[in-house]
C-alpha cells in the first residue's frame, strides 16, 4: 500500500498547477498544449476512478456474449470478426446492450462534455 | 518566420511584379499555417493604388509529396478546380496565378485572400455572425448545388470514389491500424449493406466541405477553400459531411456545422438545381463521415505510437470514443427512433 496522497489526489494537484500556475505564464501554442495536457490528466484520473471495474464488467460481458474465456483484447477482436462477418448482429441477444455499455464508459472516461455523449444519457433515461 | 530572411521573399516578390498589374513588390509575408500537404502563406502584393491582399498556397518545401497521401490532388489540380467552380458561380477566391518551374517556388499558386472569419468557435457564438448564421444553411445547400454541377468533361483528372469504395479504403486502413473498436466493425457492416447502388450518378464533390473550409462573414457564406482533396464521387457526400457531428461543435440541435437546420441545406440544394436529395443516401455518407473521423483519431494515436510525442495528437487519439457514441445513436438508437 502506497502512502498518501493517492495518485488520484497527485493528478488533481498536477492538474490544478497547469491550469492555475503554469498556463497563465505560458503564450500561444505553448499555452494550448498546457491545457491539453491538464485535459489528458483528466482522463487518466477519470480512468483510474472508473476504469478497473467498468473493464471487469467489459470482460464479463465479452465472455457470455461469445461463450469463451480469454483476453480482454483478444475477445474484442474475435467480436469485432464476428460482427464484421455478420455473424452477430444488433439482434443478436445482448449486442445493442453490450456496446451501448462499454461504448458510455469510454465515454465517461475519455470526454464526459462531449454533445453526443450526454444526448445518448439522456436519451437512455 | 517573417518577411525578412526568407527563402521564398525574393522569388515571390519577382513573380508579383511579373504577374500582379501593378505590382511594385511584397508586404506582411507570414506562414498562417502549417498542413502536412500544405503550406499557405499570406502577403500583400505593393501596387500604386494600395495593397493587395493575397494567398500563396504552395507544397512544403516547394514539392508536394504524392505518394504520402493518396487523396491530395496536385496544386495546379486545385487551382484549376477553383477556376472551374467560379464559372459555375461557387463562391471562392479568384486564382491570380498558377507557379512554373521558372518562378523558383515550387508547386503552388496564388489567389486573392477573402477577409472573414473560419473558426468555427467564432462564427457560431460571436456576435458578428448572428445575422449570418440562420441564412448559412440553406447558402450551403445552393452552393453546393452549383459545385455539383461543375461540367465533368471540364475536369482536370480526379479520383473517383464511389461510397463502397471509399468502405473498403478506411476498411482497410482501420485494420491496418490494428485495435478492435467493436462499434467501427458494427459500422462498416452496416455501410457495406447499405452502400449506395453502383448506378448512383457521380459528380465533383468538394470533399471537405466543413467548419475550418468555409469562409464566412456578417452576411452570410463569402467563399469555399482548401479544395485539396476533392475528388468524384457521390454528391450527397458533401451534404452529410457538414452534419456530422464533431462539426456542430457542441450545438447538436443544429445539425449543419452547428448553425443550420438539414431542411434549409436540402432545400437550398433542391431549389438551386441540385436534384432530389436522397435520405437513404444521406444517412449512409453520415454514417460514413462520422465512422472516418473516427479512424482519423486512431490514425493519431497510431502516430503518437510511433514517435510524434505531440500531446495534442496523444489525446486526440482518445476521441475516436466520440465518434464511436455518434455512430451508435445512428446505428443502434436509445429512443428506438433512428436519428
């Protein structure tokens, strides 16, 4: 077990020293890729909060959809063959939930603001 | 870099007083950006009657590099694809001069610069445009229109690009980039079921025609730029990419480039001659455009993997997850409605 702060609360005040101390010095490009950078601090920190058990839940629903065990990547990949080759469809039980699901997490994670994002939460609701 | 100390001042300056009436020299020489296929370059052309504003679009370094990118038309192409829709009233900026090999700058060309705005964070939120934006809609629709109906005989050669053949290109390079997106494979499914039939006429298709391409003022559409990648193909291809949705830039009631409503780009079409537009079709090149910029994104992680350590192209890389929501609320739709 690693001391405190955690490395959720390291990323935060990362972040906090880009946009509060460090941006405000910076000019033109320079300053655009700071804040770039504080957003990709961002999805890491939203990746550690939310990452492990969403790619738990991701990994199980892979197993049951295609009956097997195995990687992560590897089951995406075979999923990605039989859907490519049309042997699962939207009607397939399970599909439309399964990438509905793993296709919202990503989100929450990667850009929780983007507009086609919180249209399909609430449209979900 | 500046006027001074550069390369291209002097030869530049030679072919303006050669080929500007009037022209005594150059101004305000300044790179305004920097393209992987493109450099432009802004400047003022010194005549006795004041200064003319102008463009120089030219290769880097001079030579553009055909076999990178299969889908840039040369830059004498460009200039002749802009000339040709000027005659069909498209607006765009008037060609001024299309470099030889004796005026030492390589490939490239110079054309008026049209003063205006082609940020899209602008001309959607400021001020300035709010008379513009409810009339861009249906201005897009009549100009795109007219640049369909460039004479094809007239056409410098062009890729032509049917919607199966532009599935299977970025079929091919989704896999070539090698990482299993689920929802890209649902969508290329879905498009290769859906292409539009091979007797689906085919005409001049801008190709980029977007936010960032368009040149706008307070009234209203003043010009249609960076026509590098326009090619033959589907015409209901330029009427869905505008719509997709990273070009609505957060406005996503407002489908057409987050200004506009689809019925006055279609209308604008159908009324300035441009035919039936077909929904099938339409939803088919917006699935299409939503699923390319989607495997852009991968093409950038790709990039940053192999060694361009741009943060900004790191993270774009993470934002092929937008394209791959957009594609299930078109594909696979929450509300059971289709979008």
């Amino acid at each position: 077990m690693q001391d405190q702060p955690s490395a959720i609360e390291l990323i935060e005040v990362v972040g906090e020293f880009i946009r509060n101390h460090a941006m405000p010095q910076l000019k033109g490009h320079t300053a655009f890729h700071a804040l770039v950078a504080a957003n990709a601090l961002d999805i890491v920190k939203r990746e550690l909060e939310i990452g492990p058990k969403a790619g738990d839940e991701e990994h199980r629903r892979l197993k049951a959809l295609l009956g097997k065990d195995g990687s992560i990547d590897a089951l995406n990949r075979e999923l990605c063959a039989k859907i490519e080759s049309g042997e699962m469809t939207l009607d397939t039980p399970g599909l439309r939930e399964h990438l509905w699901e793993t296709t919202l997490t990503k989100l929450a994670i990667d850009q929780p603001k983007y507009s086609g994002y919180r249209r399909a939460l609430e449209e979900k609701a | 870099m500046s006027g001074e100390n550069n390369p291209i001042a002097a030869p530049l300056a030679e072919v303006v007083q050669k080929h500007i009436p009037g022209a005594t020299g150059i101004d305000a020489l300044k790179r305004l950006s920097g393209g992987a296929s493109q450099e432009i370059w802004s400047f003022d052309a010194v005549t006795p009657s004041g200064a003319v504003p102008l463009i120089l679009r030219r290769a880097p370094g001079g030579f553009r590099d055909t076999g990178r990118s299969g889908t840039a038309v040369p830059l004498e192409t460009e200039a002749r694809l802009i000339n040709l829709a000027a005659e069909v009233g498209v607006p765009v900026p008037p060609v001024r001069h299309v470099m030889t090999e004796e005026d030492g700058i390589g490939q490239g060309f110079i054309m008026d610069r049209i003063p205006g705005e082609t940020l899209a964070r602008k001309i959607l939120r400021d001020e300035e445009f709010v008379e513009a934006r409810p009339k861009l809609a249906r201005q897009c629709g009549e100009v795109l229109a007219r640049l369909h109906k460039v004479d094809k005989s007239k056409l410098p050669p062009l890729r032509v690009a049917t919607g199966r053949d532009e599935v299977e290109q970025y079929f091919k390079t989704y896999k070539e980039l090698d990482y299993p997106h689920p929802v890209f494979d649902l969508a290329f499914r879905w498009l290769r079921d859906n292409a539009p039939p091979d007797s689906t006429e085919l005409t001049l298709v801008h190709g980029d025609f977007r936010n960032g391409n368009l040149m706008i003022g307070p009234e209203g559409l003043r010009a249609v730029l960076d026509w590098e990648i326009a090619h033959v193909g589907d015409p209901m291809a330029d009427l869905s990419w505008i719509c997709i949705n990273p070009w609505r830039f957060g406005n996503i009631d407002m489908p057409v480039g987050g200004f506009g409503l689809r019925e006055d780009l279609f209308a604008g079409y159908e009324a300035a001659g441009g035919g039936k537009v077909d929904p099938a079709r339409i939803k088919f090149w917006e699935v299409l455009g939503t699923l390319k910029w989607g495997v852009m994104c991968m093409g950038m992680a790709s990039a940053f993997l192999k060694g361009d350590r741009s943060v900004e192209r790191a993270t774009i890389g993470r934002r092929s997850s937008e394209t791959e929501v957009d594609l299930m609320r078109l594909l696979a739709p929450l509300t059971g409605k289709e979008q």
